[in-house]
C-alpha cells in the first residue's frame, strides 16, 4: 500500500464526489461549488477534511524516487520554442552513472502546470534508463505555482495553440539532446495525454512511441495522420475521456495505425496519479510496467 492510499478514509468514498473533483480538476465548476457538494455527502465517520484529504493532492505522501537519489541526475533545461512563447523550461532527468546516448522519454503533465507527481514519473523513467524531459506550460508566467488551484488558472490564460508549440518544441528538443539516442517517447496523463495524442498526429515520423494516459485525440483534420505506435491507457470509470474513443479507434484502424488500448477494470480517470484517491495502486502498477516494456520495445 502506498502512502496516498493509506491516507484515504476507511469508508467508502461515494462515486459522486470522485465526478465532482473530476468537474473540479476540468474547471468545469470552482473550489466553492466543489467543497459545497461534498458538504451535502458528510457523515460522522465521513467527513469533509476525511474527503478532501483523499480527494485532493498529496503529493509529498506520494513520492517514489527522490530527487538525491544517486541513480538519476536531475536539473532543468530550457529549450527555444519560435513558435510558441518564444522559450520553454523542462526538468530534465538522466540515468546515472554516464551520458548515454539513452533512449528519451517527454513527459506531458496535466492541466495545472508540472506538479510534483508529474516530476516524479520523470524520475521513474529516469531510474529505468531513460533520458526524460518534463516541460512546464507555466514556465513562460513564471512555472508551477506550488497549488494546482493556481496552475490551473494560469494554464487556462495561456494560449492553448502557443501551449501545444512548445510541447512540440519540447519533443524536438529532446529528440536531438546530445544524451538522446535518436529515439523519442512520449507519456501524458489527461491534458497531457492529449498533448501526446497531438504529437503522435503533428509529427509521425518523429515520434517512435507515445502513451497517452486518458487523454482525448487530436483535433479530428490531425487525426489521419496518426501511425502509431501507440499504447492507449483507459480508466473503465472515465465516461468524459471513453467516449472519444470509438471514433478515435475507427481512425487508428483506418490508418492501419499501430496501436493498442488498455482498460482498466473499475479505474477512475487519473488512476495513475499515486498524490489523490482516485489511484488505483493495481492499474496504476500495471500500466506503469507495460509503459515502461513498450518504451524499451520501441525506442531501443
């Protein structure tokens, strides 16, 4: 048991109030409405500092690989992004001991800037071998506020098509970096999955593997473009995300994309995030070590 999942309360939280973080999360209500209607599910035994200490971010509880760990080297790195905000800055990871080349893995946060979950994972591929790379949409307003309610605001003020830009200088960046092999992955949870949806369509011949963790497509002109290889990872529990698949599906197979999707059983839309309790800790694992296998598979 991770130490996220043994902070979340004994009683069984109600699927409504995981729909309402999941509003929340999307900007489709604020923290007041939010925290209202979690008022109007308290209990005794559920109450609602119990609800939003499993609901909400714990990301110091969530921590896999310490950033002193003597396995990785950790730093940041900007890059020139012309068409996008002009520069972008991303925490670049290295396996240790040595300068590759490696195998190089962009990872895509969600939509509150690079949070300390999203810089986590970096490190995780990074102690599996992987050169990684995790840009931050913030970083032309300054970077990650240190609260997703802030990053989330500011991500929503910034152009969306500049956003994107800079992700796509992000890839290129890393594609070339001298510790890169020349082989480029891609892995992005929500926004981010979409982020690498978009790669997968605006540079085909560029981007060698992507795994969008739930994750819509790509605008639907892009979509044609996409060849693969892809690994879709799906939460059952995630009715917003799910729905664009079967349309997305039928165009994969159009393409005679190379590509498969997971679902998995009973999972919430951000089962992979081991800071809130919609992780699923025997998906989440799961689909880590079939990311990590379809990245030495395809980008060796």
């Amino acid at each position: 048991m991770s130490r996220a999942q043994a902070s979340q309360p004994a009683h069984p939280i109600p699927q409504e109030a995981f729909d309402w973080y999941d509003e929340y999360a999307h900007g489709q209500i604020d923290r007041r409405t939010f925290l209202a209607r979690l008022g109007t599910i308290t209990t005794a035994s559920l109450t609602l500092g119990m609800l939003t200490s499993a609901l909400l971010p714990n990301y110091a509880a969530a921590e896999q690989v310490s950033f002193n760990d003597p396995e990785i080297r950790a730093s940041f790195s900007t890059f020139p992004s012309p068409d996008g905000h002009g520069e972008g800055r991303g925490y670049l990871v290295q396996p240790q001991p040595g300068e590759g080349p490696f195998p190089a893995v962009l990872v895509v946060h969600e939509n509150r800037g690079l949070n300390p979950y999203v810089k986590d994972v970096a490190r995780r591929l990074a102690k599996a071998g992987f050169l990684a790379l995790a840009p931050d949409a913030l970083y032309p307003l300054g970077g990650y506020p240190g609260n997703d309610d802030e990053g989330r605001s500011m991500q929503r003020s910034l152009d969306r098509a500049k956003i994107e830009q800079d992700f796509i200088a992000a890839a290129n960046f890393l594609k070339t970096h001298d510790y890169a092999n020349g082989q480029l992955g891609a892995v992005g949870f929500c926004f981010g999955g979409y982020i690498v949806n978009m790669l997968a369509a605006v540079m085909p011949d560029r981007l060698n593997a992507g795994v969008p963790f739930y994750g819509t497509p790509a605008a639907e002109s892009l979509q044609p473009r996409v060849r693969g290889p892809l690994l879709v990872q799906l939460g059952e529990d995630d009715p917003r995300v799910n729905a664009s698949w079967p349309a997305y599906e039928a165009v994969l197979q159009a393409n005679d994309a190379d590509y498969a999707m997971h679902m998995y059983a009973g999972a919430k839309h951000g089962f992979h995030n081991d800071s809130t309790g919609r992780y699923d800790p025997e998906a989440a694992e799961l689909a880590w070590s079939r990311t990590v296998a379809f990245f030495s598979e395809n980008l060796a």
